[in-house]
C-alpha cells in the first residue's frame, strides 16, 4: 500500500514501541578512535561531522567460523548528535562496491539530518571495496584490454553482442583463474551475516536497523530473509527487485522509468527555462534530447584527434593493443584496480541464473534493450559476464522472499525514478508482511527525496 503521511504515522506508532524502550548497552566490542587521514580530510573539507573508525574481525568464510581465518571489516561511525543516542543504524550505500566508510564521511550530515540526529550513524566497507579489493587480472595491460572489449554498447555494431559476450567469457575465467576463492566469499549473504556481527559488537539490543540505498535494498531483502527476527527498523530506499537480482539472467524492471525520466530532464528543462541553462538551444524537449545524444562523444574539441585516431582503430580492429594504450594514455582507461571489478565480483557472485551460449542469451539483450533504449544497451558487458560466471559462491540465498520480519519495514520509492523504479517497491513490499510503501511524487532515486517523514518511521 502506499502511505499517505498521516497513515504513515499510523504505520511507524506500531514499530515505535521498542525504540522507546531501547536504551543501548556500553558494552561495544568495537573499540572506536581516530580515523586515517582519507577519512579525516574528507570531513575537514566538508566541514562535517566527526566520523570514528574501528575494525572488527569476523569470519572470512561463515562455513567456518571457528577458522583462525578472519577478514578485518573497517567500520566508521557518526555518534548522534543528540545524546543518549537511541542506538545505531547501519548503512549500504548502493553499488554494488560503493565503500561504506568514505560515503559516509561524505554524506553523514544528510543522514544526521534524516534521521533526526538520534542514532549513531554505522558504516563498514563491504567485501571486495576498501582495503580488501583484489582484481582478477594479474597484467595491467589485459585489465586495460577487458575494459576496453566490454565498455561498447550492445547495439554499437553487428558484432558487438559478440564482443561483450566474448568480454565477459574472458573476465569469468579470469576470476576462476585467479581469484576463486576471494570471489567465492563476496556474496549478499556474507554481507549480510557481517551485518549481524557488527550488530552483536556494538552490544546494543542485539537488532538490526539498517538503511538501504538502491543495490542496498539487495542487501536489506537478504537479511530481512536470512534474519526476520532481527529485524527492527529498515528503510529499502529506491527499491531493486531481489527476484531478478538473484534469479534472472538481467535485471530488466531495474530500467522500467529510465527513458521516461531521461526524456522528462529535456522536456522539463523548457517547463522551467529560469532553472536550465539547456532551454536557450532547442524549441522542444524531443529536440534537445536529441542534440544531447549526438554531442555525447565529442564535448571537448581538444581531444577530436585523438578521438578520430581512436576511432578508426576501433572501427578497423586493426590493432587493439595501440587502442587501448591510446586510451590509457589520455585518461579514457585505467590500468589501476580502484575497486571498479567489485561490482562484476559482487553482482556476478550472487546470481544464479546462466546461459550456456551467446544464443541463449540473446533474449536477455533483447529484452535489456527493449526495455530502455537509453541504458538496456550499456549494462549488457556485466550481465554477459554474470551469465558465464564459475566461481561458486560461498553461500546461496534460496527465497522467494515472502518474509515477516518482526518488526514492520519501509519501502519508499519515487514516483518517477530511472534506476530504481517505484514498481519494484510496489512488487517487493506486496511480500513483506505489514510493510509499508512511501511514495514520493518526484524526479530522482533514493535519498534525494526522502522528506523529514521518514523520521517518524524511525
């Protein structure tokens, strides 16, 4: 259902009882203190508030937990402003692969704020970001070389389909090749079993309440499945569908609004010409979209030589090696690994679903481009990828995610948003029993749109 906010407030009045009562405990297993500088000067430079750090050691493998095997999670933590704190709320920024400590030390004044100043704001780097991200490709050059092969568009020409399966063959075997075991342990439901350790150190009440932005929706569905009777406040917040995240061969619903809301930034734009500076080229919405589309490549002049030299590289194929070291050495490819592989470890890792066969896939590009002409095309390489995947994750989630958590969550999701759509809200709380839907009617995803309402909720 979705809730108007004097329902809204009926809603949360069941799910207010227990954070009266809560008093948290001060018996933390996490011992907090000064951040690394990377942490520290994003605060100073923003002028934000005071972030702790602290690290927690939790079973590399949850099979094993007993093994002397351990992986170092590195959390930060934003005290409440507001003290006694009523205690603390985990966050999942997206992604996959968005480290947690820096986007909270970025961000944690606009959480403060939404949550009313009254929790500890908590955060850790999941598996395969921060300190702890590996790369399948042990030659710099053929990392370069891989992104260069899977960075077209599916429909760029009539071999690309082609080339992005290729693409993703090449990466899958990377990864088994190389990193089996790191990409075996980077799953959801790890994440989601780190989650309960952090809340079983912080020595609270022993619940979870978490916060879930976009792919942390994934991670929020996973442990509400896992663990429903840990379960005290959780915001989904841009919904993704769990359903196909898991179990189909692409997430299609994930781009249902996408061209809608693409178009809508254009046609807007002349609704509101004071506010764009875009209104003074076209006469219509359809045609500034348009000169959009065609100028995408060439903004910066400067590079036109470069860019035409590389182009009929490209189009030759003549020699792809001097392809890619042009692109590297104007900045276009990265050699390095900073983490951008973390969400082919994730993303791959969790699903379930897989092609045999470039034709088997096809109906999945297909329906990926059907779905939207602006972005279908651009997410093809990684789902390539994830259908061909052989590294066998640790652990499996098995749900048809129909859960009662013991105490209600809330979905909120906008009415027009191109990444996480309000349909994919709408269809995962419909089976989360006593959930509550919030609808925002505005542009956008996520936490650009959540008014001071979600307060009352939590």
């Amino acid at each position: 259902m979705v809730l108007s906010h004097n329902k809204l407030r009926a809603f949360v009045s069941l799910t207010l009882l227990s954070a009266a009562k809560a008093s948290p405990a001060c018996n933390s297993k996490v011992q907090w203190g000064d951040c690394g500088e990377n942490i520290t000067n994003i605060t100073e430079a923003l002028g934000g508030l005071p972030v702790q750090c602290g690290t927690l050691q939790v079973p590399l493998d949850y099979r094993f937990p007993n093994s002397t095997e351990k992986l170092s999670l590195e959390l930060a933590r934003v005290p409440a402003v507001i003290q006694p704190s009523k205690g603390s709320i985990q966050l999942n920024f997206g992604g996959p692969g968005i480290p947690g400590r820096r986007t909270l030390a970025q961000a944690a004044s606009i959480y403060m704020n939404f949550t009313g100043g009254q929790y500890d704001l908590v955060a850790f780097d999941p598996r395969a970001t921060g300190s702890t991200v590996f790369s399948c490709f042990t030659d710099p050059l053929a990392k370069a070389q891989h992104t260069f092969n899977s960075g077209v568009a599916s429909t760029a020409s009539d071999v690309a389909e082609g080339q992005l399966w290729a693409a993703g063959t090449v990466y899958s075997n990377a990864c088994l090749e190389t990193q089996a075991k790191n990409s075996s342990l980077v799953n959801a439901p790890f994440y989601a079993r780190d989650l309960i350790s952090v809340v079983d150190a912080l020595g609270e009440d022993g619940m979870l309440r978490f916060w879930g932005l976009s792919y942390g929706t994934i991670v929020a569905a996973t442990v509400s499945a896992m663990f429903p009777e840990r379960i005290d406040k959780m915001v989904f917040d841009g919904v993704q569908n769990p359903h196909e995240y898991y179990y189909a061969l692409g997430d299609f619903e994930e781009w249902t609004d996408t061209d809608d809301v693409f178009s809508a930034v254009f046609s807007t734009c002349l609704d509101f010409p004071e506010n764009c500076a875009l209104s003074k080229y076209n006469s219509s919405g359809a045609e500034l979209e348009k000169t959009f589309i065609t100028a995408l490549s060439l903004y910066d002049a400067s590079s036109w030589p470069t860019y035409t030299a590389f182009l009929d590289l490209l189009m030759t194929r003549s020699n792809d090696t001097l392809a890619v070291q042009t692109m590297t050495e104007n900045g276009w490819l990265t050699t390095k690994s900073e983490g951008d592989e973390a969400i082919f470890q994730i993303r791959c890792g969790d699903r379930v679903a897989r092609a045999a066969s470039l034709e088997e896939f096809k109906p999945a590009i297909d329906k990926l481009t059907n779905t939207s002409r602006v972005y279908g095309d651009l997410v093809v390489a990684l789902n390539a990828a994830c259908a061909q995947w052989q590294v066998g994750a640790a652990e499996r989630l098995d749900s048809d995610f129909h859960v009662k958590t013991k105490n209600p969550v809330l979905f909120v999701g906008n009415t027009w948003d191109g990444h996480t759509p309000l349909v994919s809200a709408k269809n995962v709380s419909s089976t989360f029993d006593g959930s509550g839907l919030l609808e925002i009617r505005g542009y956008g995803g996520s936490v650009s749109s959540i008014n001071a309402t979600l307060r009352t909720y939590l």
